[in-house]
C-alpha cells in the first residue's frame, strides 16, 4: 500500500489510485490509525529504495510516519 500510495502522489494533483486516496485521508482526517513497528518503518525504507525512490522522498515518507502513526514494540511468544 505505501509504494502504490507514494506512486499515485503528484504535487498539486488528487490523488491518483486507491492506496494514494487511502493515504491521504489518513494524512488530513486521521481516519484510521496507522500501526508501525521499527522493522516495518525499516522494510518500507528498503522497498523504496530497491524501487529507485529518491533518498530526499524516502526521508520524508519515514518521518511522516515515524511522527504521525503509532510506533508498536512487537513481542513475539515462544509457542514451542
């Protein structure tokens, strides 16, 4: 959803596709709450990167979520 999202983003154009529609409202209206753990704010910066998004937009895409969604400690449980 993050790279569909930041591909359908044009300056001064609405956004183009679903997951860049979702994106957006997410960013004015706070209609849902975006849960991130470090791993997949790590995951997502390597994606973009591996796509060729540049490093300037990259950077500005972690930090809105590293600021704007809720930063989650996994714990995982040993069920063995």
């Amino acid at each position: 959803m993050v790279v569909a999202g930041v591909a359908g983003f044009k300056a001064g154009v609405a956004p183009t596709n679903d997951s860049a529609r979702l994106i957006h409202d997410w960013i004015e209206n706070e209609s849902f709450v975006w849960l991130v753990s470090a791993d997949i704010l790590d995951e997502y910066k390597a994606v973009l990167g591996r796509l060729h998004v540049r490093r300037a937009l990259i950077g500005t895409i972690i930090n809105l979520l590293g600021e704007e969604a809720e930063i989650r400690v996994l714990h995982f449980i040993d069920l063995a």
